[in-house]
C-alpha cells in the first residue's frame, strides 16, 4: 500500500529545488569572482605548468556545479508534482477538496549555461628594475612573474565554494530526511537521486579545497623564489644598492666596463650570479610539477561527477509547472523519468560492483526482480549488511571474518573497544558498514580509532554506506579519504 505524507513530500521537493537553483546561482557568482584573476599565474614556465593542471580542474568543477544544481532543481520540481498528485488523490478519496499544502520558489525561464573560469595564465607581474641586468646570465630562465595576491584571492573563492557545498549539503539532508518515511516508488526515486547530488557535493567541496591549495601552494613557492633570488644576490655582494648604482652609470650595459668593475660587478660574478638564480628558477619550477598533480586529481574526480549528474540535469521537466487538479496528467512522464533513473542508477552500481570483481552481473530487468526480492527481505529483517557483504566480496573465502576486535585495543567486552563489521586482521584490512542513524559519539569514537589505524599502522579500512550520514560525518570521512592516499575509502552502498 502506497503510504505518502504530500506535505513533508513538498517540503522535501522544495528544499531540494532550492539548493539546486542555489548551485546554479553560485556557479555564475563564483565565475565572474574569479574573472577577476585572469591570468594569475603569469606567463613563465611554472606558470604554463600551473594552468595547464589548474584550468582544466576550474572549469571541470564549475561544470559539475552547473549540472548538480540544474538537476536537483529539477529533481524537486518533479517531487513538488507528486506532491500535489498525492495531496489530490488524498483528498479525491475523502470526497474533499484538496488542501493548500504550500507554494514552490519561483523557478528562473530556463537555465543559463554554465561559464568558464579564466585562464590562469597571460598576465606577468613586473620583475623587478635590476633583473634586466642579470637576464643575460641565467640560462634563459624567467623571472617567475605570478601575482601572489591574485593566487590568494583564488585560494579565498575556492575556500568559500568548499564551505559553501556543505550547507548546501546541509539543506539538502532535511529535505531528504522527510522523504524517509514515505512509500512510493517516485518519491524512493527522488530520494536515490537526491541522495547521489547528496554525495557529491561532498565530492565537489574536497576538490574545491585542492583547489584553493593549488593556488596557495604556488603563491608561496613565487614568494620563495623571489627571496632566494634576492638572498643570492646579496650573498655575492651584488646587492640592489650596488646593482642601482652601476645601472645608473651605464647605458647600455656592458658588464666588463670600467663603471661596472668599479662598482664591483664583473662578468664573472654575473655568471656566478645567473647560475644560481638559474638553479633557483629550476627549483621553482619544479615545485609547480608538484603543485599541479593536485588539479590532476580534481578534473577527473570532478568530470566523473559531471558524468553522474548529467542524467539528472536532462530530467524532463517542460511540463512539470501545473499543480492542482491536473498535476495527475501534466506530471506522469517527469515522474516515470525519475523512476527510471532511479531504477538505472542502483544498476549501474550493482554492475560496477560485479565488474570490479570479476563477476558476471543479471540482466537489467532480473537485478530489479532480484532488487525488490531484497527490498521484502529488509521489511522483514536485518539482512542488508549481508547484501553488502556478498557484493563486496566480505566473506571468508576472502580472508574476512565478521564482528572482529581491533588488535592492541580494549577487548570485546571493555569499554571502549572497537569491532570491524568485518576483517582480515592478518592483512590489516577492515570494513564498516553504516546506517544512516549512527549515533555522533559512537561515530566519533570509532573514527578516530579507524584513523589511527589507518595513519599509524597503514591499515586498509573502508566504510560502506547504507544511506547517506549527516553532513558533519560525510564531511569528516571525505576529509579523511583526501588525505591518506586510498588507504580509508568510502563507499555508498544504498
């Protein structure tokens, strides 16, 4: 029996439209912010090593942005046209008119395409006067010619786009938490793939935040190398008073002339000097290497969730406007949209899962037989957990074993313990499985041991999820994934 509550369904529908038309609307506002940084990163080789990364990444997560706003808009229109179905029905069968149940945000006349952040290279900042003195001596290299304070402006909007992701998430979570409850297919759909937008954004904040390291990263390393150019400098004597001084004298320059040797500067201690600056520059353009293979991680990590939102940003919501007495008829094809995708993305991850395994994997139409076998299974019993375990290979065939004790901690029965879901302790792997309504402390305590585990000792441990978990909590697992190199993974597995 079909079981919906069309209130909290339009709650739901508006919170979820509200944070898709709010991505879209930042991702215009955080473009033109960073227009403003065209060309930050100058034009030396450093540079050209910096764009080539950085650009690609930018423009990757604005893209990303664009395509989970436009679909969680659409994802909440489509909700907002249950809503109302099930509000008319409701009271069709209580031989009532139907109540008011509430408005939708105005919705903008289309969506506007999504722009692309600048180039990061084509403006030098000026060297400075005397550079022109030494150029001749440095093996061809440049003055690095960034703008620092350009690059941390950059590094500012890239902070708030992460920070900003996460109270969308935040908006996001209390609107799906209303659809919880409710039982129907469409509104099951809504929530799939609202919960997936969910995800992602969590996605979208890390690589924001390599982001904003990338350009701090490389605004430091202009500040290094200017000092270490300046200190070689003055080591040898040269220093900007003397160089001043024989530049005022001489026009052109000529290094072995009687003004310059009486200002010390001979054509010897300008080759000593190049050299060194030259060794200089080939540091710093090493560190850009460095500092680029950050945006190498974010432009896939960022097209793999343009790719997963593409689908919901092409819902089909032409029709989806009306509401009332006719929302019935005008909402049946976006509806079945949504359904559809919610049926093909448990599919695809039930493929991805098989194929990462080697396994041979149903057909579309007998995994959703055998998906709604498992969905009467868990009305009646908490066998979700060994669902998880058989597709992730959790056995101990395997080497897995369930329901074991940390090692060199607090036995099974002491406080403060800690018990795997499942291990393979002699091969430091760990698993977790998650609901949605783990309690903060237990969470907490759990990750942190998890954590040192995963740090200290190079334990393997992944967390499978069986439903999105608060804001807060995702957002300390993606923070813990980013930083140990595969080594903690997360995996949703609703």
């Amino acid at each position: 029996m079909t079981r919906v509550d069309p209130a909290a369904v339009l709650t739901a529908a508006r919170n979820i439209n509200i944070v898709g038309l709010q991505l879209t609307d930042a991702v215009t506002k955080a473009t033109n912010n960073l227009s403003g940084f065209a060309g930050m990163a100058g034009t030396d080789t450093a540079a050209s090593t910096f764009a080539s990364s950085y650009d690609s990444a930018a423009n990757s997560l604005v893209e990303a942005l664009g395509k989970m706003g436009e679909g969680a808009a659409k994802v909440g229109l489509i909700l907002a046209t249950s809503a109302h179905n099930y509000n008319d029905a409701n009271a069709a069968a209580a031989h009532k008119p139907p109540p008011d149940i509430g408005p939708m945000p105005e919705q903008p006349f289309g969506c506007p395409p999504t722009p692309n952040v600048p180039n990061a290279m084509g403006d030098p900042s000026p060297g400075p006067w005397w550079w022109d003195l030494i150029v001749s001596y440095v093996q061809g290299k440049l003055w690095p010619n960034g703008h620092q304070d350009q690059l941390r402006k950059a590094e500012s909007e890239w902070k708030f786009i992460a920070q900003w992701t996460i109270r969308q998430a935040e908006l996001l979570w209390e609107g799906m938490g209303q659809l919880r409850a409710q039982d129907a297919e469409d509104i099951e759909a809504g929530w799939s793939v609202a919960s997936d937008v969910y995800e992602q954004l969590f996605t979208v904040s890390e690589n924001a935040k390599a982001l904003a390291q990338m350009c701090a990263d490389h605004a430091r390393n202009i500040d290094e190398a200017h000092s270490a150019i300046e200190n070689a400098v003055a080591e040898l004597g040269i220093t900007t008073a003397l160089i001043w001084a024989a530049g005022a004298l001489l026009t052109p320059v000529t290094a072995g002339g009687s003004d310059y040797a009486a200002a010390g500067i001979t054509a010897a201690k300008l080759a000593q000097v190049g050299s060194k600056v030259a060794a200089i520059v080939t540091r710093f353009e090493g560190a850009a290497v460095a500092v680029a293979a950050g945006g190498a991680r974010v432009a896939p990590a960022a097209a793999s969730v343009s790719t997963a939102m593409a689908r919901v940003a092409a819902l089909p919501v032409v029709r989806v406007a009306a509401t009332g007495a006719n929302a019935g008829r005008v909402g049946a094809q976006e509806q079945e949209s949504l359904k559809q995708l919610g049926r093909e993305r448990d599919y695809e991850k039930y493929v991805k899962g098989k194929q990462s395994k080697g396994e041979p994997y149903r057909s579309y139409d007998d995994y959703l037989k055998e998906r709604d076998r498992w969905d009467r299974i868990g009305e009646q019993g908490d066998t979700e957990e060994f669902r998880i375990r058989d597709e992730h290979g959790l056995t101990e065939a395997n080497g897995w074993k369930h329901q074991q004790v940390a090692p060199d901690g607090p036995g099974r029965f002491q406080e403060g313990s800690r018990i795997w879901d499942y291990a393979d302790i002699p091969n430091q792997r760990a698993a977790e499985i998650k609901s949605g309504s783990v309690p903060e402390g237990d969470f907490a305590r759990q990750l942190a041991i998890d954590k040192k585990y995963v740090t200290e000792r190079d334990w393997e441990i992944t967390y499978y999820l069986k439903e999105p978990l608060t804001p807060s909590q995702m957002t300390r697992l993606a923070d813990l994934e980013s930083s140990t190199g595969g080594r903690f993974k997360v995996e949703g597995a609703w």
